[in-house]
C-alpha cells in the first residue's frame, strides 16, 4: 500500500466510525481533518466532496459485509442451512465492535429515505440486492427440495431484513439484552414456517 | 384556541412535516422561521431550545398515535382481532398523507440511537411502552384461551414492531409497491402462529 492508500484508507476507517454513530450526514469534512490531525485540503485531496465520502463509506461497508457475511454463508448447504448462515453472520457482523453504531445501511436506509440523490440510489440498490441474495436463496431451496414448494422467497427476504430492523432497534435504541436470542428466535419460526410439510 | 396556541400548533404542524421528512435533527430553528415568515424570537418564544421543539413534535405524533391506532383498536375484542386491528391501524397510520416521510418514530428511532439526551431517552420510553401495549394484547389474548398458550408475548411484540420497521424500509426506502401487501402477509402469518393449535 502507498502512503496515499493508507492514508485514504485511515480516513474511511474514521469515517465509517463516525457515520456509524452520527449518521451519513453527521459526517463533517472539518471535523474529520481535525480528529485526523489534517487539514481540510489535505483530506479533500483523497475525497473531492461530502457525498463522495459518504458513498466510499458505504461501499466500504458492503466490501466488508460481502467478506464476512455472504461469501463465507454461500460456502453452507444450500437452502434453510444457508439462510441461517447469512443471518447468523450478519446478527455476528451488526455487533462487531468495529461498527459501534451497529450496521451503517440500516441507520442509512432511515436517514437517506426521503433525501433523493447518490447517496440514497447507492443505499437503495445495496439493499436491494441483499434483498436479491436471501431470495435467491431461498429460491435454490425450494428448487432442491429442502424448502416449501409454494414458499413465497420475496417475502421471506422482507421478513428476514425486518428482523434484522428490529433487532438493530432492540439493541442499540432499547439496549435490550435479549436483542440477539428474540432475533434467533425469529430466526428458528421464520425458518420452521418455510420447510416443507412432511 | 388563543391565538398564542393557534401559532404554536402552526409551528408544530410544520415542523412535524420537516422531521418526518430530514429527521429530528434537520429541523432547524432558523429554516422553520423563515419558511414561516416568522422571526426567531419569535420562534423561541414558543420553544425554548432545539431539543425541547424535538420532544414536542415527537409527544404530538405519540399523541397522534394514541388517538388513531391504539385507542380505537382497543374497541376490538381482546386476542387476535385487537392485535390485527392495531396493527391494521397502525400501517394507515404510517401511510398517512400527514406524515409524508412515514412514521416518525422509526426513523428517529435509528436516528437518536447514538445521540444520549432527553430525546433519545423519550424516543426510548415510547417505542418501550408501544411494546408494552402489543405484548399486553397479546398477553389478554392468550388469558382469554384465544391465542397458545405458551405463546411468547414479548417475542410476538418485537416481531410486530421489526414487520413494521421492515414496511417502512420497503416503503420509504425502496419505493416498493408491495409494502403494505408483504406487511399484511406477515401480519396473517405471525397471528396464524399465535393460535391455538386445534
């Protein structure tokens, strides 16, 4: 890496932190320089605007989501062993003290909602192709057998990124300790509900 | 009304509109002043500060809240139908023209979680006792022998809320046409699995 990608690089990382905690649009370029100990030029060297530096944040998160949450649960069987290999992956990454805020998309998915422009299109299809991944999942499940042949996959996707909506709010807005065993337990029905009849 | 109260309720009202749209934090005392050609001043007069404008909106959406989804949805009788009619309640109520960027309670609800203050503790203290009154509900319901016995009240509660916050991102974010129809299969398929097995 060149002292310039390390620098970029320590700059996302900063940034991904903050985004997390305080928002896409809680990101300042002045506050940044200066918890970086750079000056505003300097920094705009790397990013040339605000909303370049939110959406690199954010394909910084989906770079990482797609490491630690997709690639390794398409590894699982397919069908309910895979889904429940993503989410458990993903409940793991949504907690990971490296995201303080919990997972950067779901803040971003509420923030960006009503605010048109790069940043919600790029939020928008990042979700959408999550939504893509569970219900192609589950679609190669019914196709081998292993899940309800009349399982409606699209909504199965809903209900597995609503869930994963209620568990960011369950533990990071109510800080409840039984945030990640009601998500499991979601999880388990949800799950139950898709095999097929024997 | 005084007209002091009519002034109010106007400031308010707009307000209302530019949380549910920018979020708690992108209301803006001199933006709402001047948008209605009012001067700070005479802004402040009425709301002291920016937080206690915040607290304000947010108790008349609960108010708002209270007044069209949970009390009527009481009238219904205990068990499944009054847990259907909150929630049937509470999807017209989150369409609602009134609140062009949906409920304003889910995105200040990812919006506060990082952000301790009175608001978020008020954020907090509403979502815990909307909670409360699903997981009551459904506790009613299982008293009266119309819903399982060993049903899980508080699980069904946070699976109700995450439906909710899982049709708000589907609506407001993704723009889909089947929010609402995706939210009401969810809806029949977690009271379905409520019931009493026969």
């Amino acid at each position: 890496m060149s002292k310039g990608d390390q620098t970029r690089a320590r700059i996302l990382r900063h940034a991904a932190r903050v985004a997390s905690r305080d928002g896409l649009e809680g990101l300042s370029i002045g506050e940044l320089a200066s918890a970086l100990q750079m000056s505003k030029s300097g920094l705009f060297a790397h990013f040339g605007s605000k909303v370049e530096l939110q959406i690199e944040v954010l394909q910084a998160a989906a770079v990482d989501f797609e490491e630690k949450v997709v690639r390794p649960a398409l590894k699982a069987p397919r069908g309910p062993a895979r889904l429940r290999a993503l989410c458990e992956a993903w409940l793991r990454w949504a907690s990971s003290p490296d995201i303080p805020g919990g997972c950067i998309f779901a803040g971003a998915s509420f923030e960006m909602d009503d605010r048109p422009g790069p940043v919600r299109d790029y939020v928008a299809e990042q979700q959408r192709q999550l939504l893509g991944v569970l219900s192609r999942s589950a679609r190669l499940g019914v196709e081998a057998g292993l899940l309800r042949p009349d399982l409606d996959c699209d909504l199965l996707a809903f209900q597995l990124l609503g869930l994963m909506l209620g568990f960011h709010h369950a533990r990071r807005l109510l800080r409840s300790r039984n945030a990640e065993a009601m998500a499991r337990k979601s999880l388990d029905q949800l799950l139950a509900q898709a095999m097929p009849a024997h």
